[in-house]
C-alpha cells in the first residue's frame, strides 16, 4: 500500500483508495484481473518502483446510500468520467 500512499500524496486526493492486492473486490464486481509486477515511476521528483499483485481493470462504481450499484461504467475516460459520475449522482439522489 506504500505505492498508494505515494500516488495520494503526489496527486494531492482527499478521499481514500482501496488497496486489493489479490483482486478479491474486482473479482467480486466482476472486473478484469491482469498478471501485476512492478513499474517504475516519478513521484515528487523522486523515482520509486511500484509493485503490484494484480492490475484490475480502470472501472468506475457509484455506490448509493444502500450500498446498491448506482452507476458502473467499464468504459473510463480520464476527461468524461467525473461528467458522468455527477450525473449518476444526481440521479441516485
């Protein structure tokens, strides 16, 4: 979890991430499971090798108050996904 801790900090996020090493919660939403391994990457200036168990699949879940699935879209796009999220949001509202 010392590689989320790194990408948190390096992209100033104020909510938490979920660290699944084994894939157990994607395979439970049914996302894709890759082989891991390790990357290297520069974080605050400093390169770091990051080491993965698994790499899921980028998918988004809204969950609502009930803990149902609101929104899922297994189709992320860095530029339109917070579009759609606050849409789904709204909607659950």
């Amino acid at each position: 979890m010392a590689g989320q801790a790194l990408f948190k900090k390096a992209h100033e996020l104020n909510y938490p991430l979920l660290a699944d090493i084994k894939g157990d919660v994607a395979n439970k939403f049914g996302v894709p499971l890759r082989d891991g391994g390790e990357i290297k990457k520069d974080v605050l200036g400093k390169e770091v090798t990051l080491v993965r168990g698994v790499t899921p699949g980028r998918w988004t879940f809204v969950i609502d108050k009930q803990g149902k699935i609101a929104f899922k879209d297994d189709k992320v796009s860095a530029t339109e996904d917070s579009k759609k999220v606050l849409a789904a949001l709204k909607k659950a509202k």
